[in-house]
C-alpha cells in the first residue's frame, strides 16, 4: 500500500466527510391516496454527485383517482435532472424522447384565502418507542421504532382544537459507514436545493412525500400555514433524531376538526351512502364519508396512509453524463 492510498484509507475510516462520494438510493412505495382517491405505487432510484441530482421514477395510479380523470391505470415514468450548480431542472419523458426545462421548485397551486381565520400553533408532541422486533429487509438489518406525531392547532376565536396525528412504524437499520456517507450526501443537496429554492422543500425520494401530502391536503396559509410548516419542521428535526438510516416506513395520517354545533350529539360521524343519489361515482362517495370520519374526533380511519421501502444504497462513481440530456432527446 503506498502512502496515498494508506492516506485515502485513513481519511475514510477516521474522517468520513472527508471525502465525497456519489450515491444511489433505490426505493419502492404505496399510498391510499386521500381516502382512497388518488392511490398510487412506484419506484424510485435517485443518483446524486455533489449538486446534481438524477430521479427515474415510475408512478402508477390505481384506484378510482384514474376513473375520475377519465385515464387508464399503469405505469408512468419520467426523468427528473436537476443541475443545482447551474439553476437548472429538466424533466424527461423517456417514452416519447422528448423533455421540459423546469423551475427548481414547482409553483404550489394557489390555496384558498384563509388569513381571516386566527389559528396558533398549540403544541407539537412526538413520541418514539424502540420494540424488540428485528427484521432484515433487503439485506438490511433493522429493528422497529413505533412513533407517534401530534399536532395540534386552536381557533384563537373560539377556541376550538384541529388535531393532526401520523402514526408510524420505522424499520431502522444501525449506521454504517455506507449509510452514514449516503446519509450525507443526500442531506447536503436537500440543504443546497433549499437555499437554492428559498426553503421549498425538495420533495426528491419516496420518504418526504408523506409531510408534503399533510401541508397540501390541509390547503392554510396565513398564520395555519405558518404553523404548519413549524410543525412539519420540528417532525422533520425529530426523524433526524433516529439511531440509523430509515430503511421502511409506514405512516397513517388522521386529523380531526371540532364537530359544528349543527351536528347533533347523537350522530357517530358516519354516513349512510346508500342514501346518496345514484349517480354519484363510487369515489366521490368514499370521499365524502371519509371527511365525514374526519370530522368526528373518535373516528379511528386515517385520511391517508403510506409505505416506502428502500431497496438498495450505493456508494458507487457516477458518470456525469447521468446528469445530462441524452442527444437524442427533443425539447417539447
């Protein structure tokens, strides 16, 4: 061994951020979707070399979301590139060979206007629990941690409490030094994407999904967005906190707001859709009792639940060119 390599040893076992590294994180996922509308499933395999990122992903819609939007089921894949060193974005479409340039972040649709509603965040609470079940998944050896997440928002007017809770299952395999390298790696360039994008979440993996979903089902802004982009931040700083890398994740996301005084005491908040008129899609059926449930504060049914699984993590050189427009590739 001579004495550089002794040095580039050294500096990898001793001073592992020393060194960078090009990682790829395979990943596959499911989502209920909002009560059952909008299901999905797909996989994602995300290279990352210092500042570039590249996302092939493939989505498949199931569920009645498809029969709503008058489309088919089945897999949709697509390319995201993202140059961060040069403020770029393209997304490809690898069926037709064709691409879009895109901004960084994608615009959020504009939410209904609801500063007039005076919400403070009341408290956030997050509670994780190791269990003595171990499992190994795709070759990683993990263990469950039970976790529980609560947020909760008054009305300063009236003083009525919304709850949102995500019930979690982490299966966590110890750090190595494979997995605390790529733990690094992907943190540095979701930091860099947020400085990049003025603090838009990066929203690249399976696993961020799940807080993004929450913000944008919720529809705030004004002071309830604030306050949920607090909470969603002090959840992000608590999962940070986990022993290892998260190699499966299970949520369920459940919120209940207080029952209206209308709503007699009397009602279990369900509903009887076999009074609704026929004509009605079995979707927007599900949909109506599941806000229904969503109401009642002892509905146990969650709005949405989630699974990722990671497959593989990689530290392995990555040609540039992976982050490049293939030639033959026409801009749409």
């Amino acid at each position: 061994m001579n004495t550089f390599t002794a040095l580039l040893v050294f500096l990898t076992l001793f001073f592992p951020s020393a060194l960078k590294a090009d990682v790829q994180i395979s990943e596959k996922y499911q989502t209920s979707g909002f009560m059952g509308i909008g299901a999905t499933n797909g996989e994602t395999v995300q290279k990352i070399k210092g500042s570039d990122s590249s996302i092939d992903s493939s989505q498949n819609f199931s569920g009645p979301m498809m029969a709503l939007m008058g489309g088919t089921a089945g897999p949709k894949r697509k390319i995201d590139l993202i140059r961060l060193d040069e403020g770029k974005r393209w997304i490809l479409n690898p069926e037709n060979r064709t691409y879009i340039e895109a901004p960084l972040a994608p615009h959020p649709s504009k939410p209904p206007n609801m500063d007039h509603i005076p919400v403070q965040l009341k408290g956030t609470s997050f509670r994780m629990t190791p269990s003595k079940i171990r499992k190994t998944i795709n070759g990683f050896k993990t263990r469950l941690y039970n976790a529980t997440f609560t947020m909760k928002l008054e009305n300063t007017t009236n003083k009525q409490i919304s709850t949102f809770k995500v019930k979690l299952k982490f299966w966590v395999a110890p750090w190595t030094l494979t997995l605390r390298k790529a733990h690094r790696e992907i943190e540095a360039f979701n930091s860099l994407y947020l400085r990049k994008t003025g603090g838009q979440s990066a929203q690249i993996g399976a696993q961020p999904l799940g807080l993004e979903m929450l913000k944008s089902m919720t529809h705030y802004n004004g002071e309830t967005g604030t306050a949920l982009t607090k909470g969603i931040a002090e959840f992000r700083k608590k999962m940070s906190e986990l022993p290892g890398f998260p190699i499966e994740m299970e949520s369920d996301w459940y919120t209940s707001f207080p029952r209206q005084k209308s709503q007699k005491a009397s009602a279990p908040g369900s509903l009887d859709v076999s009074q609704l008129p026929a004509g009605i899609p079995a979707a927007t059926k599900n949909l109506l009792q599941g806000l229904v449930q969503a109401a009642n504060p002892n509905g146990t049914s969650p709005l949405m639940s989630m699974k990722t699984v990671v497959s593989s993590i990689k530290l392995t050189p990555i040609a540039g060119n992976n982050f490049s427009i293939p030639a033959d590739y026409r801009k749409k």
